[in-house]
C-alpha cells in the first residue's frame, strides 16, 4: 500500500514539473494542477495494474488488439473530419468526443471479450478469486475429519478461522494418556494440515481469545458473532446455541442426513437384520450410510437379509430412523383385510 501511495505522489510531483517547465510555471494554481493531473494518472496506471493481475492473458492480449484497433479507426475518421471541418472545432466537437473516447473503450471490451472466449482457456482453481466468506471450525468437525473431504469436493471453499483455543484443546487431545483420545487428537491435528494444504482454503490460525467465557462452544459462538462468520459444526448442542444467538451454522451431520436417499413408506428394500431392538421382538439393521432401521418381530432373524416393508420414517436433528415390519407378515395382513372387505 504504501510503495502505491508513493508511486501515486511521485507522479503527482512529476505533474508539477512539468508545469514548472512553463511559462506560467511559477503560478501556484498550475502547479496544483499539474500535481492534481500527475497523480490521477499515476492512479490510472495502478487501476490498470490491478485489471491486468486479474485478466487472463487471452484477455490482454485481446484488449492490446482492441486498443490498437479502436484508435486506429479514431485516427481514421479525425483525418477525414479534418479534412471536411476546422481540426480543433472538429476534436472539441460532441461527435468528435464521441469517437475518440468510443471507439478505443468498445475496442477494449470486444477485444478483451473475444481474447478471453478465445484464447484464455479455462481457468485453473488457483486462479479463482477466494470466497470472502468465513467459516469457524470446532473441535468436534476437525476431529470428524470429513470436512476436508468436502473441502477437497469444493463444496466448501473460502476463509477457514481455527482459534489458538481450539488448537490447544487438540493438542490436550493428542497428550491425553488415553490412547483413543490420543488418536482422535492426532487425527485432528491431521485434518487441519490437510486442508491447509488445498488450494480454495484459506486456513488462518487466529488468537482471539475470550478469558471471561469458560466453555470452548461459548467462545466459539461468542468469536463468530465478532467476526461475522459462520460456524462448521456436528455438535447439535453447540448447533443449538449458535443458532439461537443468531449465529449461522454449518452442520455436517444434517447434510449428510439431507443427502441419504429418500425411503417411502409402503416401499419394499432388502436389510441385514444386526442385533435385537429395543422393544420385544424387534429387530435393528442399518443402511449403507449408517441409518439405523427398526424391524417388527424380526428378533428372530438376527443374521440373516430379509425384506421388510418401510411402515414409517422418523426425522430428528440427531439423524433419521426408519420404522418396518417383514414382507410376509405385511403381505398376509393385506390379504387378510382384502378377505374381510
């Protein structure tokens, strides 16, 4: 910022040289306007910079041809028009402006447009502009681990805050004489190096911290309200609180729910009956992504596959369960209340 501003003073300097160069170079009024000209095109030249940082080079290369074109053309009909009219009534005439200032801009644009289609080619991701968007992670996602497999499906990109307390309760994690704590700990200190390597990630290590406030979650809520950011979750508790502060968040768990697959009740699918249910004679078995189906008088089946008929379907913020009973036994009842009708 400061070598811009400075570039931007030097031109404004060299704007009143100039002047100073002339006959009404001693004048002050000159010299500021020679210091006011200088420095709105030293402005000019780092809006230029900056358009060319984030132009493809297809783009460039498009627009110079552009350029060249337009003024070309602007050159052609000030020849013509000088020749039909006065040349300084023809420059400061409104068509005159209209061509000189027109046709180099549409040059530009077109030329620009048509290099970018053309021959800027696609646009690899580190070429991407990053989302402004920032994220918190808590303890419980870094641990799960499957945030970075959504970071790495670009499902999730942008600005991604890990407070130094949330780092040191991983860390307190991964000493623990535990041996399975020691895992989890370890495994989240994995994650977070995973996704600081992605390229759409921005993984800042932040040192806001909240002496007052004693619980990890509390703080967590309490620094995205200051920041504005939301927070990346599996914890419903914090989920809850969060949300009743007025606090976004991104579950993990609840979009895992939204993407298993839809089961109707009245539709017939194949199951592995697990273990024993709860209730007497039931039994428990689980889809491929973990939903957990309770099976009526099915205690009996324990080990086999069997099909069942989907009764009903429960839905909670916890995960979803799926209410059936056995093929054969529904199958019988609905040809024991045709008998009867």
């Amino acid at each position: 910022m400061a070598r811009r501003m400075g570039f931007v003073f030097i031109s404004g300097l060299a704007g009143m040289a100039l002047f100073v160069r002339s006959e009404e170079g001693s004048q002050w009024e000159f010299l500021l306007m020679g210091f006011a000209i200088g420095a709105a095109l030293g402005g000019l030249v780092l809006v230029v910079e900056y358009a060319l940082h984030r132009a493809s080079f297809g783009a460039i290369i498009g627009a110079t041809t552009g350029l060249a074109v337009g003024l070309l053309l602007t050159g052609l009909i000030e020849w013509v028009g000088s020749a039909v009219f006065d040349v300084e009534a023809f420059l400061f005439h409104v068509g005159g402006l209209v061509f000189l200032l027109g046709l180099p801009y549409l040059g530009i644009t077109l030329g620009a447009r048509f290099g970018n289609e053309q021959l800027g080619g696609p646009v690899r991701p580190s070429e991407l502009p990053v989302s402004d968007s920032k994220k918190i992670l808590d303890t419980s996602v870094i641990i799960d681990g499957r945030v970075a497999d959504l970071c790495e499906t670009g499902f999730l990109e942008g600005t991604f805050l890990v407070p130094q307390f949330i780092l040191h309760e991983l860390q307190h994690i991964a000493d623990s004489s535990d041996s399975l704590k020691r895992a989890r700990g370890r495994r989240g200190l994995d994650v977070l190096h995973k996704i600081q390597k992605m390229v759409d990630i921005d993984v800042r290590i932040i040192d806001d911290d909240f002496p007052n406030v004693k619980e990890v979650d509390s703080k967590l809520v309490v620094l995205a309200k200051k920041v504005g950011a939301k927070v990346i979750t599996n914890d419903l508790n914090l989920n809850k609180v969060a949300e009743l502060q007025g606090v976004r968040v991104l579950n993990i768990n609840e979009l895992c729910n939204a993407l298993r697959p839809v089961v109707l009740p009245g539709e017939a699918i194949r199951v592995f009956v697990l273990k024993e249910g709860k209730e007497a004679g039931q039994g428990v078995a689980y889809l491929d992504d973990g939903t957990m189906i309770v099976v009526d008088n099915a205690k009996r089946q324990i080990g086999r596959n069997v099909d069942v008929i989907v009764t009903s379907v429960l839905q909670t913020t916890a995960g979803r369960m799926i209410f059936t009973r056995l093929k054969e036994e529904a199958e019988v009842k609905e040809e024991v209340q045709v008998a009867r009708g």
